[in-house]
C-alpha cells in the first residue's frame, strides 16, 4: 500500500499526542490519578490516539486484516474517551455544588450516562473487529450502529446535565466553575466529532468512509475536534487547583454518591473503596484494541470484553 494522505494525518496525529501524552500525565499526576476526574479519559485518548497512528503507518508496510481493523477500532473509539472526561468534569463540578446546595440529579443519572458510554465503546470495537472481510472490503457492522446511537444519547444527557449545572453554578467554589465552562466550549467539537462518527456509521457517503474517505473531511471534522477539545481539557486541568485527598478523598466517593460504590470512605475521605466498574471496562476495551494488530486474519468471532 503506497504511503498517502492518511498517513500524513497520522503523522500530525503523532507529532500532536507525544506531548500531550506527558502534558496530560502531568496533570494527572497532580490532581491525583484515582483523583483526577476527567483527565484520565484525556490520557486514554492519546494512548489510542498514538496507537492508531502507529498502526495506520504500520499498513503501508504490511496489509494485514488485522492492521486494518485495529486502525478502524482506534479510529472508532475516540469518542468515549471525549465523553468520559466530559462526564467527569461535569462530576467534580457539581461535586462543588452539593457542597452548599442541592442538584437534581443523583448517582443512578451519572452511572446510566457511564454504562451507555462503556456500552457504547464495548460495541464500537466488537463492530471493528468484524467490518473487514479476507478480501479487504470494508462494511461497517450493525454493533458498530447501535454504538454510535448509545454514544448520540449520552451526549444528549450530558448537554442536559450541563444545562442543569449552569442553573446551580453560583453555588460552586470560583475554581471549580471553569469546570462547566470548559465543557460548555468543548461540547460543540464534541458534537462535531460525533457527527462525523455518525455519517461514517450511518450512511454510505464516500467522503466519509473510515478507509477510503476524504481525508480532509476527517482531518477537521475528526481529527481537529478531538484535539480541540484535549487543548481545552488540558488547559482547564493546568489552572484547576488540585483537591486534597483528605478534604473529598475519591471522586466517586462523596455521600451523595457513594451509595453505588460498595465501601464507602469515611469522614476522612481516606477509607477503603473498591475501584468502579467502568475503569476496568474502559481498561480493557483499550487493551482489546491494543491487541489487534496480533490478531491473524482468519481470527474473527473473538468479540468478548475486548
């Protein structure tokens, strides 16, 4: 296969996430990685962002339906990640409003919005792993479909939840209100980005096929939109203070939480608690993905929790 424009995007891709791959440890690192709200989603993203360009270079020297699948995968899931962080930072937000006041919504709405988004990424890459045949042809698959329309739904009810924040946002500490206001800029490229997914998944547009597409289309409507909202991310997490573990120890461990968490952390914040489920879920997706570059072209069928 002759090198093309595609591989120039993942090129950019790469000379893009490298950085931003430590930026983000950094940020991580100081708000705490069992701490950290959002960001850890943004450093999963570069990861799969890394990768996918590293197999999408890596098809120009072999042709493997495996190289072929996993860049499709990692092209695929890009927008959980988005999501995730999304959620999470609308979390700490209104983790500052129950402070001092009330808020609507309880952790049932934010476990619901968790497992259509873990849902979703589950069928985007069980859908991946089948959409190209011996001969190469590429036929986006029904579980792929039914992601895209679980990822449509949760961005829906994070815009709605974002709404209902900016209503309660007075009663948030003043570091803590450019939390919404970073998902407020980010919801547009987000929105952007899962117009682009749903197009590809969808409907059967030349220009916006996953391997044979417009690949300017899928610079700036794919591409640029995720790392738009990376930037902003990334920027919000630099200048967001860091919370201390003794004062509201893990995220998910505050009271008007904690009733979904198993053991719940006492007063001190520095209890025992078992990690929640979708960490281990969005874990192993992105370590499924990982592995497909190993897989041989006559392995399909394996569609479990990869």
């Amino acid at each position: 296969m002759r090198f093309n424009a595609r591989g120039g995007i993942s090129i950019l891709e790469l000379f893009l996430y490298f950085p931003s791959f430590f930026v983000t440890v950094y940020i991580c690192y100081l708000h705490g990685f069992g701490r950290s709200s959002g960001w850890i989603f943004t450093l999963i993203l570069c990861l799969i962002r890394i990768i996918g360009a590293c197999c999408q270079l890596a098809t120009y020297n072999s042709e493997s339906q495996g190289l072929f699948e996993a860049t499709i995968i990692l092209d695929s899931v890009g927008v959980s990640p988005l999501l995730l962080a999304t959620l999470g930072l609308l979390s700490r937000c209104i983790d500052s409003i129950k402070e001092t006041s009330t808020f609507p919504l309880r952790a049932i709405h934010f476990r619901l919005i968790q497992v259509l988004i873990t849902l979703g990424l589950i069928l985007s890459i069980v859908g991946g792993s089948n959409s190209t045949s011996s001969d190469g042809t590429f036929k986006v698959q029904t579980t792929s479909k039914v992601g895209i329309i679980l990822y449509i739904i949760a961005y829906v009810a994070l815009a709605l939840t974002a709404l209902l924040t900016s209503f309660k946002l007075s009663h948030a500490e003043s570091g803590e209100k450019r939390l919404l206001l970073a998902v407020i800029l980010a919801l547009p490229f987000i929105f952007v980005r899962l117009v682009y997914s749903t197009l590809a998944a969808l409907t059967h547009f030349h220009d916006f096929n996953l391997l044979t597409g417009s690949t300017a289309i899928f610079a700036i409507m794919a591409v640029a939109m995720e790392f738009a909202v990376i930037l902003i991310y990334l920027v919000t997490g630099w200048k967001t203070n860091a919370i201390p573990a003794s004062p509201r120890g893990p995220i998910m461990s505050r009271p008007w939480k904690g009733n979904l968490n198993g053991a719940i952390s006492g007063p001190g914040g520095r209890g025992a608690r078992r990690q929640g489920p979708i960490h281990g879920l969005v874990s192993a997706a992105v370590a499924a993905a990982q592995q497909q570059p190993a897989q041989q072209s006559g392995e399909g069928g394996r569609s479990g929790m990869r």
